[in-house]
C-alpha cells in the first residue's frame, strides 16, 4: 500500500472536519428537540447579554426558528460558515505541529536526558548511513504521525470546547436573534439568549436553554 500523498492526507483531513462539523450539528439538532420533548414550557423569556429584555409565547418563538430554518439563503450562508471553520481548523492543525514536537521533546528530556542523548546520536548516526529516498520517507512518517496527533487535539478542542473560537456561528440562531432584537426593541447588540419557563408551582423556577 503507497503511502498518502501530501495533498491527499490534506483533503482527508478537511473531510474528516466537515465530517465532524456535521454531527455536532446534527447532536446539537437532536437536544433541542429532546429539550422541547421534555418541558412543559408556557413562556420564553429573552435575555441579551445576560439582561432579561421581554418575553414571548413559547409558540411565536418556535415559529421564528422555523422560518428561519424554511430560508434557503441561510443554508448557503451556514455553509460558507461551515467551510471557514473547517479551514480554521486545517490551519489550527498545521500550526499546532511544533507544538507536538517540543511537547515530545520536553516530555522525554524530562523522563530520561541521558536516553534521549543516546537516541539522537543513534538517529544522526542513522541518517548519514541512510539513502536520501530513506531520510524522506522516514521524515514524511514523523510529520504524519504529528499531523494525526495534532489532529486529534484540534478536534477533540473543538468539540468539546467552544466552537465559536474557531469562527463558528449559527446563522440560523442569528437571524432569530436579530428579529427578536428588532420585535422587543432591543438596540444593543450581544449574546441573545431564551429560556423555556416552565410552571412553577409544579415544577419551581427552571429553564432549559435554546439559544437563539
């Protein structure tokens, strides 16, 4: 089996990250609706920037999401999202390479100088023994074998930190926060935020988050 050309692993790489962009959406898609399964909700309070601006149906906000998501314009748009931060990440992995290496460097330094001395005169031994066809090859492993290391570490940070360092929006939750901005006259802009109230008499003060 030949070895993956370096436009090859760069294109696996991009397809694993829209791959990966697409289940957290989809996850993201599968609590909202596990969320609404499981509230009794009667009022959605809207919150920008951590301040309470109004409230509203529960229905009319549903409604707003919904034509947010019949508009066709803003599929294009989250797309293009999608492909940036895909392209953040790519270059995220890339950079983050050198930091693989003197992370390993320092890890066994720490572990064993002594060891590592002996292994890096091996190596340079080694080198100047070998062919040039066999110093590339071996090369070309070390920096797979970091690509997929730092591979790994981006994405792991990506889905379980906060996306939106790595430019990541919803324009769908935009657009209904713009709207809902514009219905409770709201001029600031911020993190726009509504809470499912349910009763409390029942079931005491609690809300389940659906961002908007």
């Amino acid at each position: 089996m030949e070895p993956l050309a370096g436009w090859e692993f760069v294109a696996m790489g991009l397809a694993v990250v829209v791959g990966l962009i697409v289940v957290r959406l989809l996850c993201e898609l599968r609590v909202e609706k596990a969320q609404e399964q499981m509230q009794s909700e009667q009022v959605a309070k809207v919150y920008l920037n951590g301040i309470e601006i109004g409230c509203l149906p529960v229905a009319q906000h549903k409604a707003l999401l919904a034509a947010a998501r019949r508009n066709y314009r803003l599929y294009l748009k989250q797309a293009g999202n999608t492909l940036r931060v895909a392209l953040n990440l790519l270059t995220r992995v890339f950079t983050f390479v050198p930091v693989v290496w003197v992370f390993a460097l320092l890890m066994t330094l720490l572990a064993d100088p002594t060891k590592v001395g002996h292994d890096l005169q091996q190596i340079m031994s080694d080198l100047q023994r070998a062919t040039p066809a066999e110093v590339g090859i071996t090369l070309r492993w070390v920096l797979l074998v970091s690509l997929v290391i730092s591979l790994v570490t981006v994405v792991a940070d990506f889905l379980m930190g906060d996306a939106r360092r790595y430019g990541y929006r919803d324009v769908f939750e935009d657009e209904v926060a713009y709207q809902l901005r514009q219905e409770l006259e709201a001029p600031a802009h911020g993190e726009v935020v509504v809470l499912y109230w349910c009763g409390e008499s029942q079931w005491g003060s609690r809300g389940l988050d659906a961002r908007a």
